[in-house]
C-alpha cells in the first residue's frame, strides 16, 4: 500500500496561488506488487509536481526491469485461481471495488484535481464513471453467454471462452484513475491478472487503488502496479514474453513504437491513440446547442482529451457568427485554480506540456487568425495556465489543423458544401471520434458514414455508451474495447466440434493396392 512520509493536514490555498493541499497526500508512491507494497528493486524515485506550482509534494517509485519481473511473476501464480471463479463470483468483487470506488468519492477528486489541474467540478464526474465502469462489467460476465452451433443432428460446435492471461495496463497522465477503470475493470472480469502501469506525471489518484482493493477482496497478484518511466517500466512490461496482451491509451507515437515490439512475439494488442476530431456545423444547425457543445468538448479536461473537437468546420453562411460566438464564450470561460468550484478550465498538467501547448499557440499566430486567448489569464501569474484560445480561417494544412495539441486550443475553419465538409472533416492522418450538428437528419447520417472516424455523434457531445465500441481509425488507434469487445480482447475463444451422428470419414489407405 502507499505508504506517506507524512500526511499533509488539508489546507487553502495561499495567497500566491498555491494550490491547496488534500488531506491525506503521500510522501511517497510505492509500487504494488502480490498485494504488498514495494519500493523500486534499486532504490530509484521520481519527483511529482502538481501543476499549479509545479513544486514536488511526493517522491514515486522509479520502477525497472526487475520490478516488472516481480509483478508479472505476482500476476502469473495469481492467474490459476482468478480465472477458475465462475463469473458470479468474480462480479461480485468487482461490485465491491465500485462500492469502495464510490465512499471515496471526494478523496478521489480531490487527488485527481491537485495532481492533474482538472476543475474539482469534472475530477468528481471521473470518480462516478470509474465506478460505473465496474458495476458495468460485472453485469456483462454475469450476463454472458457462450456460443453453439447445430449442424443438423450430425454435429455440434460449441465456444469456449478462457482469459488469456497476464494482461499489460498502460495508461495516460489525463482522467487517469477513470481511465485506468476502463481497462482493470475489463480485465479482471474477464479472469485476467494484471500489471498496470500508470503514467509517471499524475500517479496520485492510483496510490488509492491499493486501499480499495484491499477492501474489495481481490486477491494478491492479480493486480499489480509499477511506476515509473515509460522507456523503462513500460518498455519492460511491452517486452516481457509473460504478457501476452497489452492495453495502451496514450500518444500515436508512443503506440506505434509498441506495437513495433510486440510484434516479435505475436502480441495481442489493444491501441487508443491520438485524435483531432472534427466538429461539423451545418448552417441548419440548432446554433446555441452546436455552440454549448462545441465550447464544452474542446475546453473542459482543460482540453486535455483525445475526443476533444479540436477542428470545428463551420459552413459559410453561419461561419463568421459562429467563429465570433465562440470566441466571446472562449473569452468567458472561467480559469482558474483546479480546487475552487467555478473553475471551468485550470491547469495544464505538467510544464513539458504546457511548454508543448504554447508553441503551438505561437505557431497557430503565424498560420491563422487568432480571435481569443493565446496567453496566460493575467490573475494567474503562475502555474501552467492558458486562456482558452480559438483560431480562425486555419487552412488545411497548417499544424494546428492537422496535430494533436491536447490542450484548450481550438481551430476553426469553413466549408461551402457537404463534399468539402467531408474532405476537411478527413484530411488528417487521425480518425478517433467526429461530431456533426444538423437539422437535416439524412444528411448527418451521410456525413456520418463518410466520415473517417471510429465514433461519431450526431447532434449531441460526447456521451458516452458503455456497451459501444470504443476506438479509432488510421492514426488513432487499433482494435476496439468497450461492452462485449473488451471480453472479446482479454479471452480467448476456443471451438470444440462434437460428432452427434455417425463418422463418414473417407478412408484414405484402407483399399489393398494390387
């Protein structure tokens, strides 16, 4: 369990703007490796920031080779007996795991937000999903049924399903506790031990997970974290030849580099990667919702999330209304400390990134028109703040229509037709998610469908469905999870032919040969 050099009493936030300090924050973030926790085999730490006054407030485990040995062999002499409970079974420590999930609700938000600089307000909604997503899959593995298949009264085939094993967790610096439900929760549903490593800049909120689940029931070693590094504790848990499956959430980069590696041994992988998703207005669009939409997609998470509208393609006749509105509600948008209650967009979580962030801001001067933000709101001197900030008239090749940027950063463009709307809406090498907002229904599901994109919604943000697939298209991922695909990704499913009727076999060699 984590364990704290000395517990910081709560406390407000000062007068130069520090953040204020959760009670209950670690001195130090160890590794959880068969149920016990565990500094790094060599003795190695990492320093935590939080992002407001990127001062460290705990020390975290540097994990290696060594240490992703100890957990994987942990997660293998689990794996016999998790994966032999029936579904019943293991459903109900997962209901135990979304009950502990929930009575600490506050705690958790209040973690996420100091480590990461999300508003107080969003950290909550992250700790309700994480809960959901367990009492979710515990309903899916109770409710799951195995395939047969009769043919006529000579044969039948039947499915089996069996967990494949140790499963690779790795998972990003944003919403990280929800984001880490979204793939334990699925794994050991499925009768899966894992290692899960979270990402080294806010590994705060997962120093709680070895409490709950404690508390839950779940048995030693099958789940096991290691921090650290990526090109340490993540390339040892990508390389080791006991893991056999690997989940990833991150950047494109990063996931190609992964699947390069584990294609030697034939891995099975799972990638959800990067995205810059279109949001196509039609001038019939229901404007003051397209609009509560738009601003809410791409600047809440600070915009720091892969499904972000990041491209809003607007049609000419409502463009210049559009981009002006857009830009005095980006102008209004609430910055601020991640603790108080008002905030709407805080801080970015990590000065790397938010150095990242603003060269993309000088470079969208250079290429577009910048019509709000592009600069740290004057009252917050420190930290790493930026005012929401929309471009417009961004051509279509320019870097900030066409990369990532994962921040509150928003490029505007338009288009004079459907065709056009569909061409710029897939001239990017990215394909995660893709909004349009229309009142001619038949068109949107035209646009829908030409779309180049795993997801699409139609009239409405982001709302998420947890028995839909999730994933991406080109350079936004590989595979899907989410519902019955993410048992399909952590099992294995085995045909077994049974003969019923008589064997006719030709009997190739019984004839004598004269």
């Amino acid at each position: 369990m984590t364990t704290s050099t000395q517990a910081t009493p709560e406390a407000a936030a000062d007068p130069a703007g520090a953040p204020a300090r959760p009670a209950g924050l670690p001195g130090a973030i160890l590794h959880w490796i068969g149920g016990a926790a565990a500094p790094s085999a060599d003795g190695r730490v990492l320093d935590v920031a939080d992002p407001v006054s990127n001062t460290p407030y705990a020390t975290l485990a540097a994990g290696g080779a060594g240490d992703v040995e100890r957990a994987v062999a942990a997660a293998r002499a689990a794996f016999p007996a998790w994966a032999a409970l029936g579904n019943r079974e293991r459903a109900t420590v997962l209901n135990r795991i979304a009950d502990a999930v929930e009575a600490r609700e506050e705690e958790l938000a209040a973690f996420e937000s100091f480590d990461t600089g999300l508003p107080i307000t969003q950290a909550r909604g992250q700790a309700r999903r994480a809960a959901e997503n367990f009492r979710y899959f515990a309903d899916v593995v109770v409710a799951l049924g195995e395939e047969a298949f009769r043919v006529g009264s000579q044969q039948l085939n039947y499915v089996v399903r069996t967990p494949v094993g140790v499963a690779g967790l790795i998972t990003p610096w944003n919403t990280p506790f929800m984001l880490e439900s979204w793939k334990l929760a699925p794994a050991i549903a499925s009768g899966c031990t894992l290692v899960l490593k979270p990402a080294e800049w806010t590994p705060l909120s997962a120093s709680l997970w070895p409490q709950i689940l404690t508390e839950a029931g779940v048995p030693a070693g099958v789940v096991n974290i290691v921090h650290g590094l990526g090109p340490e504790a993540g390339q040892a848990l990508v390389d080791h030849p006991d893991v056999p499956i690997l989940s990833f959430t991150g950047s494109t980069a990063t996931g190609r580099h992964i699947v390069r590696c584990s294609a030697n041994r034939l891995k099975t992988v799972s990638m959800e990667l990067g995205g810059k998703s279109p949001v196509v207005v039609f001038a019939d669009a229901d404007v003051e919702a397209a609009l509560d939409s738009v601003v809410f997609g791409v600047f809440s998470l600070n915009g720091e999330r892969c499904t972000a509208g990041s491209r809003v393609l607007v049609e000419r006749p409502l463009y210049e209304e559009f981009t002006r509105r857009l830009a005095e509600r980006a102008e209004r948008v609430r910055v601020g400390l991640p603790g108080d209650p008002a905030t709407e967009v805080g801080a970015l979580v990590h000065p790397e990134h938010y150095r990242r962030v603003l060269d993309y801001v000088e470079t969208g001067r250079t290429e577009a028109r910048l019509v709000a933000g592009g600069g740290r709101p004057e009252h917050l001197p420190e930290g790493n703040y930026l005012r929401p900030t929309v471009f417009a008239d961004v051509p279509r090749d320019a870097r900030i229509f066409q990369e990532e940027i994962f921040g509150p950063v928003v490029a505007v463009a338009p288009f004079d037709d459907e065709h056009e709307a569909i061409d710029l809406a897939n001239a990017t090498e990215y394909g995660l998610a893709a909004y349009v907002w229309t009142s001619d229904l038949k068109r949107g599901h035209r646009v829908a469908h030409a779309v180049e994109s795993g997801m699409v919604w139609i009239n409405s943000h982001n709302v998420r469905d947890l028995r839909t697939p999730f994933g991406g298209v080109k350079a936004s991922g590989l595979g899907r999870e989410g519902g019955a695909h993410s048992i399909d990704f952590y099992t294995e499913s085995k045909i077994v032919h049974v003969m019923l009727g008589e064997v006719h076999t030709p009997r190739f060699g019984a004839d004598e040969q004269h």
